[in-house]
C-alpha cells in the first residue's frame, strides 16, 4: 500500500504560489552542474532539479554565491548576461548590508 502511495506521489505538491515562484525568469537559465567526475549543462534550473533531485532555490543559491555547494555538487550559471546580472546584485546586497547591532536589535 504505502509503495503505491509513494509511487504516485513522486512528483512534489506545487500549490498557486509555487507555480508562480517557478514560472520567475531566474530559475529559466541555464546551468552547470560540476559533480565528481563529471560537468553536466542543464537547460534551466528547474530541468536540473527535475534530473538530480536537488532543490532548485538550493541550486540557484549556489550559482549566485550565496552557498558553496548544493549537495555536494558545484553549480554555475553558463556564463552571458544573466551571470554577470545575478551576481553583481547579490554581490552588492552582500557588500552594502550592515547590521546596526546585536541579534536582539
């Protein structure tokens, strides 16, 4: 019983704001995933999550910068003018972003 179940629900459940979050431009580029023996080009993200498993905000984090790796994988964007544009705003929020005290305010 529970082997249909999870056969059937292999797929995640998308809601409204899911599709939308999904449909966003960002996660349409193309990518490269450098695993341990090997480069993959994926067409976009979401094609890469569909393929490896990985979540596609983890591996669009690890395109722009914000994490080193995504499961143990690096990941690039293939490089033109979507790289050039993510990476500088994230790189610039990063370098402009200072905390006015403690964690408690």
């Amino acid at each position: 019983m529970s082997d249909k179940l999870a056969e059937v629900r292999r797929t995640p459940i998308i809601n409204n704001g899911a599709k939308k979050k999904r449909a966003q431009k960002k996660y349409s580029l193309p990518v490269i995933g450098h695993f341990a023996d090997r480069s993959v080009e994926f067409k976009n993200i979401l094609e890469a999550e569909m393929i490896t498993g990985i979540s596609y905000t983890l591996i669009f984090e690890a395109c722009i910068g914000k994490i080193f790796k995504a499961k143990n994988v690096h990941w690039e964007f293939k490089k033109g003018n979507h790289y050039i544009k993510y990476k500088a705003f994230y790189i610039n929020a990063q370098v402009n972003y200072t905390r006015v005290g403690g964690f408690n305010g």
